[in-house]
C-alpha cells in the first residue's frame, strides 16, 4: 500500500464560521477524492491567541510548536486567508514568521483566498506567492479564490468556484510527490522437490 500525502492545511480564519474554512474543507476534499491523504488542518482562530504576542520560536507555547512542526514537515501544504487590506491576515504572516526559511524549500503549496470582492484577487499572486517564494516553497500553478457571492450562507454554492477548486487540484496532481511503490515483497515459492 502506498504511503498516505501528509497535507496540512492553514485556514487564516479569525472566527467561526468562515468562508476561509470552507474553502480549505472543500480543497482538502477535493485532493482526497484524488490521492491517499493524512490531512491536518490548522485554524488560526483558534491558535492565534496562544502566539499573537510570541516574537522568538523558543517562547512558543507547546501546542503552536506542534503546529509549526507540522507545517515544516508537510508533504503538501493548503493555505488560505481571508483578504483584509488587500492581504492575508497578520496572525497569518506572523504564523509563517516561526516557521524555518529552509523548512518548505521543494514543498508544492497550494494558495487560496476569500474576499469580499473581487478586487482582491490578485492577492494570491501579490502576496502569497512572493511569501511562499521566500520559502523556496513550489507554489501550484492555479490559486483559489472567491468572494461572498461564491457562498449561500457557509456553503459554496458557486458552479464555478467548485470548477475553479476542481481545475486547481487536476493542475497540481503532476506536481506532488508520488506514492511510494509498495515495498512489501512477494511471498517466497516453494522449491520444487526433485524426483
């Protein structure tokens, strides 16, 4: 059996419920559909007040480390942000300012964003793509976005952003890493006896 893609996905999300959140569940559902996956979804929501005010990786409370960890050893990573200014969020940055510069050197990255218009879809390409290039990370070549509308209430109910999400996970497929071949070994014959 092959080796499950460990995927971690950071939700940007500062409350709950969220269009951010639904879009990282829908995109991590997506690959799931496509390849074996151990997922781990990271909600800054709910981290955020354990690190807002840490300025050094070694204040880090345990659980935020364990976090880190997880996002350094990622085979894949999804990330996604609502837009407020006409960027991520600072929690989000802030999050990524712990994490190692040579942690994610090679690691396919999947971008995505939520705004309230669609004047702020060239976030993923203005500012997340430049993060993830400092990295060295391998940012996928089709970023996600959507706007309110994309939404009926906490659910996507855009045709087109489920065509957006499902074109962006067929674009990335070639790049993450493949599944190991098994290494089980075949079970010995028996010899043939002689006559």
């Amino acid at each position: 059996m092959a080796r499950k893609l460990n995927v971690v996905a950071v939700s940007g999300n500062l409350q709950r419920p969220s269009r951010t959140l639904v879009l990282v569940e829908q995109l991590v559902a997506s690959l799931a559909q496509e390849r074996a996956v151990e997922v781990e979804v990271i909600e800054l929501g709910d981290l955020g007040p354990q690190f807002a005010g840490v300025l050094y990786r070694s204040q880090l409370p345990a659980a935020v480390e364990a976090q880190v960890r997880a996002i350094e050893q990622a085979d894949v990573l999804i990330v996604a942000s609502p837009v407020y200014r006409a960027s991520y969020t600072g929690l989000f940055k802030h999050l990524f300012d712990f994490v190692h510069q040579d942690a994610l050197i090679d690691t396919p990255v999947l971008l995505a964003a939520t705004g309230g218009s669609d004047r702020h879809a060239l976030v993923i390409d203005h500012q997340l793509r430049p993060l993830f290039s400092f990295f060295q990370a391998r940012t996928l070549p089709v970023g996600v976005y959507a706007v309110e509308k994309d939404f009926e209430g906490y659910a996507i109910g855009s045709p087109a952003l489920r065509d957006r999400i499902a074109l962006a996970i067929q674009r990335a497929l070639p790049q993450l890493p493949q599944p190991a071949p098994s290494t089980a070994r075949p079970a010995p014959q028996p010899e043939a006896v002689a006559a």
